[in-house]
C-alpha cells in the first residue's frame, strides 16, 4: 500500500501579507522567501505617516533625507539624533501596521560603537521605534554587531550612500568599476553575516542589484538598484512631486502636489482678498 503523497505548505500571496496586522522583521523575510515584493516610503510627521500606513505600505523608513526635504539643507549631514528622535516619534504615534525603520544620522555611530549603541538606544526608547538604520559596510561592522546584540533591529545600506557624499563628490552611480563591485558584494555577505534584518541598495548597476539579491538570505530595498530587489523605497516627497528639483532616472513621479498645493493655495489667496471667504455658510 503506498504512502498518502505529502501535504505541500500554500504559498502565501500579497493578499496575505496585506492582512498582517503587524509588519516585523521576520514578516519581510517572509516575504523575501514568497517572492513578495516589499514597498518602503520615508515619513517625518504624524499626518502623512497616518496615511501611508492606512495604505499597505511596508515599512516606513524615518530617514535623515528629512534634512533635505524638511529642514532645507543640501546634504543629510546637518540633522541631529534629537532631531530624528522628534520625527521617528511623530511617525510612530500615526503607526499600526507598518514596521518603523529610523536612520542613524551622521556622527552618531561611525568610528565608536558604544556610541552607535546609545544613539540605537535613544531611537528605540525615545521614538519607540522598531529598527534602525546605518549606512556603510566593513567600516560599521562593529557598531552593527554591538547594536544587533542589544536586541536592537539593524538595516544596513550600501551603494551610494549619502552621508558619504564629500568623500564621493558626486550622486553618480556607484558600483560600475569591478572593484567597487566586488566590495559591494563582500559587504552585503558581511552585514548579513554580522546580523541585519535587511540591506538597502542605492543608484548601483541593476544587473549588480540583481546578483546581491539572489547571493542574500535577507531582504534587499533597491532605491535606484533595479528591480530584481527584493523591495523599493523611495523618498515620499519626491514620489508625491513636493520636491521638484530632485529627478534621478529612478524616481517615478506619482503625482505633482507642487503645483496642485499651489493652485489651491493661490485660489485661497484670492478667496480672501476679494471678500469671498469666509461665505456666509462658514460664518457662525
């Protein structure tokens, strides 16, 4: 008599994952695993975090690009820890689903890991934060593994990478020389080795985006890395045309809330002027 043929496990879908009622570490990895592509947008306030969280997204990342977009400056350099903490924390207050991944800003973790540990510690606490963020490979493998031992989710980030961007001097893609490459790779092996949850790649060759990917056990964030990543992120105010000086071939504009702000804001300008607001049926 033969054997009954064994029971294959159902393979999960993006419906599925949509149903998680709370999107953690070992949920992306799943979803690496299920061929389930994972979507990432930035946040630094309450109200548009309420929304991208309202709408599936993944994993909101409080990103230091709040320099730019928030506070006006031209690099991530400037933004402090308390500064990140005050974002992250406006962001986690709107949060239900999403999992909350906080950028480790410049200074805070480079060259000492007993300080990268206290800054992780600070986000964690103070924001209530579910992951942090540092960029860099074999030269943050320390402050990685002391942060990963605390208990405290890591992403790491490869490629081009912005705190970085007066030794590069240039937002070119990074990663088309073979060396550059092969360092990519051998870092991306290292910091899943040392513990991260996951690895953003940013502006490299989509066909090296793609062979990091399939090399990995854990989640890859392409931002510019093509789409054989395993998720995208982009920057929520480049993606929604807030910014509208910042066009990359990778961003995809989905819409232009430039001008539609704008209008709107022109429109109540004159409303006001000529006496046409507030109408009597907004008057108490």
């Amino acid at each position: 008599m033969s054997a009954a043929p064994t029971a294959q496990p159902m393979q999960r879908t993006a419906e599925d994952f949509r149903k998680v009622r709370k999107v953690t570490t070992h949920t992306l990895q799943e979803m690496k695993q299920a061929k389930i592509k994972i979507a990432m947008l930035t946040a630094y306030d309450y109200s548009l975090a309420r929304i991208l969280d309202d709408a599936g997204i993944d994993v909101i990342l409080v990103g230091d690009s709040a320099s730019n977009v928030m506070a006006g400056h031209e690099t991530t350099l400037p933004i402090t820890l308390d500064q990140m903490i005050y974002h992250a924390a406006s962001v986690v207050r709107a949060v239900r689903r999403a999992l909350v991944v906080v950028d480790l800003p410049f200074g805070s973790y480079q060259g000492n890991s007993k300080e990268a540990l206290n800054s992780a510690i600070r986000i964690m606490k103070e924001a209530g934060a579910h992951a942090v963020k540092l960029e860099g490979g074999r030269e943050v493998k320390d402050s990685v593994e002391r942060i990963v031992a605390a208990g405290v989710p890591v992403m790491g980030h490869l490629g081009l990478t912005p705190q970085s961007i007066y030794k590069f001097g240039t937002y070119v893609v990074r990663a088309t020389e073979e060396t550059e490459a092969n360092r990519l790779r051998e870092d991306a092996k290292l910091l899943e080795q040392v513990g991260c949850f996951a690895v953003v790649l940013e502006k490299i060759p989509a066909t090296l985006g793609a062979e990091v990917t399939q090399q990995l056990r854990i989640p890859t964030i392409g931002i510019g890395a093509g789409a054989a990543c395993d998720g995208q992120v982009l920057v929520l105010h480049d993606m929604l045309g807030i910014n509208q000086e910042f066009k990359p071939r990778f961003l995809r504009r989905y819409l232009n809330l430039y001008d539609t702000i704008r209008e709107a804001v022109c429109r109540y300008c004159d409303d006001v002027k000529q006496g046409n607001f507030p109408a009597p049926h907004e008057q108490y």
